[in-house]
C-alpha cells in the first residue's frame, strides 16, 4: 500500500514539472510560433520518412523488413519539401571551339572553370572559390593573336553572416598583352551583402603583392598593390546562372582591371550553354 501510494506522489511530481515547464515555455512564445514550429517538425518527418520508405523499397530484404512510415498533416498549410544544401552550388565549367576559313581564317579554343563552395547555407564557416580560364586565337593574315591563362584561388573565412577574412592568390599569362607572367598576393577584409540560394554579392578589399615580368624590356620586380574586388552570381530555378567578378589591382605604376562574365543556360541536369 505505502508503495503504491509513493508511485502515485512521483507521478503526480512529474505531471506538475512538466506541466510547469510547457507553462513556462508558452509563455515566451506565442501560439502561431509553436504552430509554425510543429509545422516545420512535421515537414522534416514527412522528409526521413519518405527517404525511409526508399530506402526501404530498394532494401533486397524488402520483403522480410515492414517499414510504415507514416506522417499526418494536420495542418492546412502544403507540405514543403525539404531541400538538400549543396555546398558546390555556382560551380560550372565550359570548354569552346571554332574554326573558320576565308579571308582571315582562324582557329579559336576557350575553356572555364569556376568552383564555389560554401561549408553552410547560412554563409559562415569556410569558403572556397577557383576560377580557371583559358583564351586561344590564331588568326592568320591579321596579326590578330591570343592565348591567354588566368588562375585564381581565394579561401575566406567567414565569422558571421556579413564579416570574414580572405587570402587570394592569382596568376596570369598574357604575352599578348605585355605580359610573361603577373603574380598578386592579397589577404584582407570580406564583407557578404547577400548570401541566398538565389543570389549572392561579396566585396573584398586587401594589401598584397605583385610580381611582374614583361615582355617587352624582360625586366621582373615586385610591388606593393592593393585589391579591390566584387564578387556577384545569380541563379534562377537552377537553369540560368550568371556570374561576374570586377576587380582592380591598383600599383604605385599602373592600374589593372579584371572582368569575369559568365551566363550559363542549362539544358538538362549535367549539361548547359555558356557564354
């Protein structure tokens, strides 16, 4: 008797906590909050449980196992599909070329690369962006020539929605246009305007160093420079992506400016046109 009669007073303990704690809880949040919360909740379990029935209906013991994975919507609001983050998201590579005869006949290949990544959604923590392209033109008759590589790497780190650090470096190789080689170093200041699925705009400022050597005096040296650059990409309905990079190097001797455009229009899931 005593023993059940202690039972009951920790069960009646436990109601009264627990009662208290929703008591108290409720009372930070207000009822349409809690509803979107058990709609959320509910979104994610109707999301495992679709990925379980899969998982289960591929299974070769699909016949032994009964996995019934069943969620109820009370809500009369539609069920959004939970959607997978993909931390390469903006990356696309391209690769062109043409040939063309008559007067000045010439052969032209062009090729790009641009990697992203982003180790969260929400724009904090690691990221990663490589660009890579390569112009070649040989037009016979017009003197008109080109072949041309530029690299980049940048790494920045970001610590919260708007605010990180950044180090880039950068190559290019343009005899074309004076140049053997030009190095830039740069580490400095990030600041994320917009970090969304649909659009994201980055600025970078930084001191560095630049190594030159040019074609025509074959003289090589090295300078203080500073980086000024803006990073824009675009992406509607995962079919049209734009991206363009601006950025300007500026030297106690000379001032360069970068421009970097892409569009690209996908026509099936690995496969798209780019200019």
């Amino acid at each position: 008797m005593f023993q059940k009669i202690l039972y009951c007073i920790l069960f009646m303990s436990i109601s009264l906590c627990y009662g208290d704690s929703i008591q108290q809880e409720s009372n930070t949040m207000s009822a349409e909050q809690y509803r979107q919360l058990a709609q959320d909740y509910t979104n994610k379990a109707i999301y495992y449980c679709d990925l379980a029935n899969k998982a289960e209906s591929n299974s070769q013991d699909s016949k032994e196992s009964n996995v019934n994975c069943l969620v109820e919507n009370h809500s009369d609001k539609p069920v959004n599909k939970i959607q997978v983050y993909n931390p390469w998201l903006g990356t696309q590579f391209g690769f062109g070329a043409g040939s063309a005869s008559g007067d000045n006949e010439n052969n032209s290949i062009n090729a790009s690369a641009i990697v992203n990544y982003k180790s969260e959604s929400s724009g904090y923590g690691w990221q990663l962006n490589t660009i890579g392209q390569y112009d070649y033109l040989n037009s016979y008759g017009s003197g008109s020539n080109k072949n041309r590589l530029y690299l980049q790497q940048n790494v920045a780190y970001m610590y919260d929605k708007f605010n990180g650090m950044f180090t880039q470096a950068s190559y290019l190789n343009d005899a074309n246009d004076g140049y053997y080689y030009v190095w830039n170093e740069n580490f400095g200041y990030k600041l994320q305007l917009i970090n969304t699925d649909l659009m994201g705009l980055q600025f970078s400022v930084g001191p560095g160093l630049q190594q030159v050597q040019t074609v025509k005096d074959n003289l090589s040296g090295t300078k203080f420079q500073w980086l000024t650059q803006m990073t824009y990409n675009l992406n509607l309905n995962n079919i049209l992506t734009f991206y363009e990079q601006l950025q300007n190097t500026a030297t106690q001797a000379n001032t360069t400016t970068y421009s970097i455009s892409t569009l690209n229009v996908q026509v099936d899931k690995n496969f798209g046109i780019g200019i």
